[in-house]
C-alpha cells in the first residue's frame, strides 16, 4: 500500500527539506520581531522591565523603529538561525544514531539539536552584533545595517563581527536542547487533552519554546551584556583592539554572569523572562504548527516523499 501511495514519487533527501525550513523560519521572524526588540533592551540592561523598554524605545524611534531598527538584520539573523536550526537537527541526529530523528529518543533529539547550533552561530554571529546595536542605538549613530557593519570592521576587523560568540553558542545549545527534547513529551501530553491537532502544535510549540527560555535566559542576559560593552568601547580610541581570537574567550561571558549574579542575583539573570518567553515560546509555537504543515505542501507540490 505504501508503494503505490508513493507511486511516481521522488524520496526526498535533505536539501529538499530546506525551502519549506526557510519559509516557516522566515515568517516566524517577522511575525515574532516587535517582541525581540523589547527582549533585546530588557536583557542588555537589566532590571529594565518590558512596559519600560517599550516605551523608552518608542519615545526615541516612534512605532516605525520596529521597521528601521534592525529588521532587516534580525529577520536575516532569525530566518536562518531557525532554518539552519531545523536543517541541522535531523542531519546530526543521522550521523549519531544512525537513524531518523522521528526513531529517536527525547535525549537523541535534544542532544543533536544542540550539537546542530554550532555552524548556527557561526552564521549568524555578525547579524547578532548588528541587530543588537542598531536595537541600542539610542544616538542615532548609525545609517543602516551597513553602516554598523562597517564600523565594527573598522574599529575591530572582522573579528569584531563575532563579538559575544562563545555566550551566543551557549545560548543556542541550551535553547535548542531543550526545545527538541521536550517538544514531543509536550505533543503527548497535549494529545490527552485536547483532540484538535493544531491547538496540540500551538500549546506544546510554546511549552517548549519557554522550557528552553527557562534554561537558557540567564546567557542571554549575560552575552547580551557582554556585547554592549564591547560594541560600546568601539566607540572609545583609548580602548586597545582585542584579540581576533577573543570572541571565542567565555572568561568575559561567565565573569558577567558573576557579576549580575552578587549585584541582582538570580532575578538579575533573568531579566527579561517576560517577553523572552513570549518572544521564544510564541516562535515555537509558530514553528511547530508551520513547520510540518509547510513540509507536508512543498512535499506534495514537488511529488516528494
């Protein structure tokens, strides 16, 4: 029976996987950005609440910042954070355990969608750093994406463009992990409650979304403060030209996870949970609805399976 519903079928292999990735990834982007703005500000300086960041960035940039501000630097780094992000994981999974990612476990699917955020970050690395200081630029400074870009190269090379790298790549480990560790528990346990398939995707996509908000806000707050300093300084000429090597430096990271930790304590660490878990529980829950259903048209669209 399987055969002839595949009849004239092509079994897809992994790039064909890759447009209906880029087109959920890229919708959960734009719909999701206004959030990340305001979860941008609330953990670059902690202690701010979002109703404060709101306001503070409306007062500066008017409601059309949400379009001027970075967007286009932030859709970019979303879309293909995510699509990488969702490309990665059942590849790794493979390679692991030497089978599809829906045979394995919770642990097998976790673990390689951690493992899976590595060249993740490495692409999206520069676009963070510009987003973050289009998002922070209260002066004025800055003309554009382009214009941040160039300013970083000059004041710190290329290296400039990775600032923040090793909290960025903790960041996503944990994010990742654990999304796709608990994303099918959650999917279970929603079955026995509720019969609609899409209010199952919905609830458990955001479940799992804000259970890897719960482990992974305290780096975001901590990279995030790591990058403004550093993005700060290039401002400053008496500040020397770090090392082209020192993104990869975690010193800098975990000192100010210290740091925040004997001044605010744990609340200090996890400013800004608020819209982060709504930035993040709401993009997985988007994802887990556009995902499978954006694979499933594409798939029959081309004649895949």
């Amino acid at each position: 029976m399987a055969d002839n519903k595949n009849a004239g079928k092509r079994k897809a292999g992994p790039l064909d996987t890759l447009p209906p990735i880029c087109g959920g990834a890229f919708v959960t982007s734009v719909i999701m950005y206004p959030v990340d703005v305001v979860r941008a500000i609330c953990m670059a300086n902690p202690g701010t609440g979002a109703g404060a960041a709101l306001k503070g960035f409306l007062e500066v940039h008017g409601v059309m910042g949400f379009v001027k501000q970075g967007l286009v630097a932030e859709v970019t780094r979303a879309s293909i954070s995510r699509a990488i992000k969702f490309f990665m994981q059942p590849i790794v999974h493979r390679n692991l355990y030497g089978k599809p990612e829906t045979q394995g476990t919770p642990v097998s699917k976790g673990l390689a969608g951690a493992i899976g955020t590595v060249p993740e970050v490495i692409a999206i690395s520069p676009l963070e750093n510009i987003k973050l200081a289009a998002q922070l630029d209260k002066d004025g400074r800055f003309a554009g994406s382009a214009d941040i870009a160039k300013h970083i190269m000059k004041t710190r090379g290329f290296g400039g463009l990775m600032i923040g790298y090793a909290g960025m790549q903790v960041r996503q480990f944990l994010w990742t992990g654990g999304f796709f560790l608990t994303l099918d528990w959650y999917k279970q346990q929603c079955g026995t409650v509720v019969s609609n398939k899409l209010a199952q995707d919905v609830i458990s996509g955001f479940a799992a979304g804000a259970t890897g908000t719960a482990i992974n806000c305290w780096t975001d707050v901590c990279r995030s403060v790591v990058q403004k300093q550093a993005l700060a300084d290039t401002f400053d000429a008496s500040k020397p030209r770090p090392s082209a090597l020192e993104p990869l430096n975690p010193g800098p990271f975990f000192a100010a996870a210290g740091n925040i930790m004997s001044e605010r304590g744990l609340t200090g660490l996890y400013s800004g949970v608020g819209p982060k878990m709504v930035h993040l529980g709401g993009s997985g829950a988007i994802l887990a609805v556009l995902m499978p259903r954006f694979k499933t048209m594409w798939f029959d669209a081309m004649g895949l399976y």
